[in-house]
C-alpha cells in the first residue's frame, strides 16, 4: 500500500481475528458496507490467525478478554509493516502494550457495548498509541455509523472502565447476592417498587443476565478496578457506622457532600431520569396490573428463593 508521507490511509483488506463471534458478525457487515475487503479467522474457519493476519491491511482482534494478550503476541510477528494492528477489547493497557511490540500502527479500541442490531448512538474509545496514518479513517468509521468517539489513553480508558464496568457491576452483583442471602420476596417488593425503584431491578436484571465469564473477566482484568472497589467498601463502611451511631447530622454532611461533587450533572441527570420514569411508567400502564406484578422480564436472572 504505497502512499504518500503522512497522507491519511484507508484500508483495502481488514481482518478480524475471532471474526465468528458476536462483536466480529456484528462488525463485518458494517466494514463491508463501506467496501471493505473483510476476511475472518475463527477456531472453525479454514483461513488461520497468522495467514490473516499477514494479509490484511487493518487485522482487529476480537477474542474472549483473557485470550486477548496471547493471540496479540501470537498474530503480531506476522501483521505486516505499515498495517494497522487493532483490538474491540474492554480493558486496555496490557492489550496495547501487546500491539507495540509489533511493527504494525497501533490503535487500541474499545467498543462499549455489545452485540446490537443499531450501533447508533453508542459510545467508541480509541486509543491512538501509534496510529500512524490509519486514525482519520478509524474514527471516521465509527462516526459514520452513528457511534461517538473519544481518545484516551489506555490508563485513562481502564481508569474510565473501573468506574463504568468494575464499579457498577460489582454494586449490582452485591445488591444481587443480597436480596439472595436475605431471601428477598422479590415479587412483593416490587409490588410497592416506585418506577425510580423498578428502574434500579431492571438494571439490576439486564446485568445479571449477562455472560457471567464476560463479566468476571472484566472485573479480573482491568488492574484498576481493585482500587476503585476498596474505596468504595471503605465509604460503605463509614455511612453504616454512621448510621449505626444514630448519627443524623453525618449522614446529612455525607448526603450533602456527595451531592455537591456531582455538581451540574446532578440536573441534567435528574431531566434524564424524569423521562425515563415517565416511559417506564406508560410502559408498566400498558402491560396492566397483572403483568406488573408478575414481572417476569424485569426478574430474569435474578436468583428466586
């Protein structure tokens, strides 16, 4: 692929790495619409990992999180000079590190969400570790298909993700094993669930109806996440002592405090929040008394005693 000194570079041929799975049957598609040349190898395919990646122009590694670094080193020696090597992987500094190694452009990303019929409107990191002249054309990619591009660092992405991933998972699981330990009737509480209230199990549910290898991989492997976590026990400790010393004015200085930090986002959040109880609400009107109390969509996954 001849080109000229820092000339932005489009490439003919992109090869996913672990292309037969969801991300990569999502991906392919979108990558041929836009006339891209898409080859895939997968345990199943007859086409190998190193012969793809010595063909392709931009080779993407889509794998399972804790197979990521392995196929990186694996397939790197044979991505060819001037090629694009990149990754959909939700953690991203060992990933990156990895790609380095190589002679190939680098650009860690992070796709965050999952496999979906519309990408529209979903969130894309790019972390441009040596883009060379591929990154014009990558983030133009994902804009053009509706997504939102930000450029972080692999530690800022991680650190980012502790928060987003590690720390929501991990406060939904334990909210999860809660109501399971507790043995929590889960139907007469939602019974007398506000929809603010129906919105947290729903969530709750969405989650823990996931792939829990996924998930705990995520928390596994980011090496940010641990920090996060303690601090968040530590801060769950002190309200509890706050609360069992009949502290009211400590616990009004907490409340206060952690509201303040949040600053301007606190209004725009509570709009965004009015709206979706309000959907939730015609939502819950519609399926009828019955049904709300049933709830079987909103319960999948969670533990029944």
């Amino acid at each position: 692929m001849a080109r000229e000194p820092n000339k932005p570079l489009r490439p003919e041929t992109i090869g996913l790495i672990g292309g037969s799975g969801l991300m990569g049957q999502m991906f392919a598609p979108l990558f041929q619409a836009e006339g891209h040349r898409v080859l895939i190898a997968g345990r199943s395919t007859a086409l190998g990992y190193e012969a793809l990646a010595a063909q392709a122009d931009c080779v993407i590694v889509t794998v399972p999180i804790e197979a990521t670094v392995a196929m990186i080193r694996r397939i790197a020696p044979h991505v060819r000079p001037g090629a694009l090597l990149s990754d959909f992987t939700s953690v991203k500094q060992e990933p990156v590190a990895a790609m380095l190694d190589s002679r190939a452009s680098v650009i860690g990303c992070h796709p965050v969400f999952g496999p979906m019929p519309n990408v529209g409107g979903q969130n894309v990191v790019l972390c441009p570790e040596r883009p060379g002249p591929y990154l014009a054309w990558y983030r133009g990619f994902f804009e053009r298909n509706g997504m939102r591009v930000v450029e972080m660092s692999p530690a800022e992405h991680d650190q980012a993700m502790a928060v987003i991933q590690g720390l929501t998972h991990f406060i939904n699981l334990a909210f999860a094993r809660t109501l399971q330990t507790e043995r929590v009737d889960l139907e007469r509480v939602l019974q007398v669930c506000s929809p603010v209230y129906r919105m947290l199990f729903a969530v709750l549910s969405r989650i823990l109806s996931g792939d829990p290898r996924l998930y705990g991989q995520i928390q596994l492997t980011n090496r940010e996440n641990v920090p996060v976590l303690q601090a968040l026990l530590r801060n769950g400790a002190g309200l509890l002592e706050t609360i069992e010393r009949g502290d009211a004015e400590g616990f009004y200085r907490a409340f206060e405090e952690a509201g303040t930090y949040l600053g301007d986002f606190k209004r725009a959040a509570r709009d965004e929040s009015d709206f979706l109880v309000e959907q939730l609400k015609r939502y819950l009107e519609q399926r009828g008394s019955a049904a709300r109390d049933r709830s079987p969509k909103l319960t999948d996954g969670l533990p029944r005693t």
